[in-house]
C-alpha cells in the first residue's frame, strides 16, 4: 500500500545550501535510498547521492536521516509514521561536495598512517600459524564495511575539527587494536595508538558502537582493551619500575 510522504533533504555544496521539502511516492517494503532514487526520478534529477550495492555491504550511502547517521539502502521506511516528517542529510563531520555526497578523504589519509601487519622476520609466507580463537578474536572487526558512520558520530571529530589532525577515530584505532591483537604481528603499536593515532582522546561514550550497521562492539572489544594496554604499558607502576631498573621500553 502506497501513501505520499513527506521529505526534507538537504540540497547544496561547498559554498551553502539549504533543506528542501519534497513530496515523494512510499511503497510498502521500501528503503530511504529507494525514495531517493525516485526523487531524483522524477523531481529532482541532480540530485547528488553516493551509493552501490544496496545491500549495506559498501559503505557508500552513509547519511544522516532524522539526525542519526545511518545506511539510506538500510533504513525502512516502516521505522518511520506515515505522516512524519523524514529529513535526508550528509555526515555532518565530513565537508560537503554536493547535497548528500560527503568528502570523506580524511578517512583514507588516516588509513594510510596505520603501519601494515608486520609479520616476524623469519616467519616466511605460508609459515603462518594461528589458534583459532586467536583467528575468532579478530574477526569481528573485519566485518567492517567502512561506511564511516563511526567516525561520522564520534563527537571527538564531529564537534572539533581541529582534532582531525591528530585523531584517526574509532574506525582506524580498531584497526590498531585488530593487529595489537594478532599473534603473529610483530609490531608494537601501543604507543603509536596514544601518541600519532590519539587514542587518549577517546572517552569511550561508545556513539561508535550505537550507529555501526555490522553491530561490532568497536568500544567494548577494541577500544577499550586498547586503553588497557596501552595504560599497562605507561601507567603500571610495576612496570614503570622495571622499565627504569633494567632500561627497557627504550
């Protein structure tokens, strides 16, 4: 059954623009990406939207709808009243580019300054060998999707910009936490967690873990051991003690 709803959606670019009241066909079943295709159908042909699978495996269609950051191809419209009211807008933490495309780039730079998996130096490939609970342990986080939506909502970027340069948010400190977890990497990535990819910045309000469409508990299961290890490696007075005892952690 079909009925007339009710949008807003947010038409503008980089220089400005405003919400618009549209009055769009909703059928039964349908999603918000569906309603945004047949506005672009049949009243407003260039209008901007990022998608591709539809599936909410992509990533792509990340947007705001009534304020929550969310997927448009898995938001149904039958979460919603008939008579409400339903607004349409981009990530508020990322810079626009045109309507509901955001510049999302800043989460690739962050990508790039994670240091790769680091295997032992004479470990050669298909030498590899891991417990399965070691292999279980880590597979949440690659459900991840890179939708961005956690790093849309965490408040350390979305309320301060200039945090930017010095945060990577909760997508890219689980990436850190996945290989601190991995048995066969090598690498130390404790202090390079607080000290280049600012994981003390976060206060662990766990906004990440509410909007994420794999329902992975980045905050529980990765944050916050992170911190632990992190605090264990600093803050301990017994290894503090060690350390300046037998020079370690030079």
């Amino acid at each position: 059954m079909s009925y007339k709803g009710q949008f807003r959606v947010w038409r503008g670019d980089s220089d400005g623009g405003s919400l618009e009241d549209f009055e769009v066909e909703v059928n039964e079943g349908e999603v918000v990406l569906d309603i945004i295709h047949r506005l672009q159908a049949t009243q407003a042909p260039d209008l901007a939207v990022r998608w591709n699978c539809k599936a909410g495996k992509c990533g792509s269609c990340s947007a705001e709808v009534n304020g929550r950051p969310r997927l448009l191809c898995m938001t149904r419209m039958s979460l919603f009243d008939k008579d409400e009211v339903i607004t349409v807008t981009p990530m508020r933490s990322f810079s626009i580019v045109r309507d509901l495309v955001t510049d999302v780039s800043y989460n690739y730079e962050k990508a790039r300054e994670v240091q790769a998996f680091t295997p032992p130096e004479k470990l050669q490939p298909g030498e590899y060998r891991m417990q399965q609970e070691d292999v279980q342990r880590s597979q949440e986080f690659r459900k991840c999707i890179e939708c961005f939506l956690c790093q849309n909502t965490c408040h350390v970027v979305r309320d301060h910009e200039e945090n930017k340069l010095a945060f990577s948010g909760p997508r890219y400190l689980m990436r850190i936490a996945e290989l601190e977890m991995h048995p066969l990497d090598a690498a130390d990535r404790r202090d390079t967690a607080q000290d280049d990819h600012g994981l003390g910045y976060c206060n662990i309000t766990k906004c990440c873990t509410e909007v994420c469409p794999e329902n992975i508990k980045i905050t529980d299961n990765a944050l916050i051991p992170m911190k632990e290890r992190v605090a264990g490696r600093r803050y301990d007075p017994v290894v503090w003690l060690g350390n300046k005892l037998f020079k370690r952690g030079k």
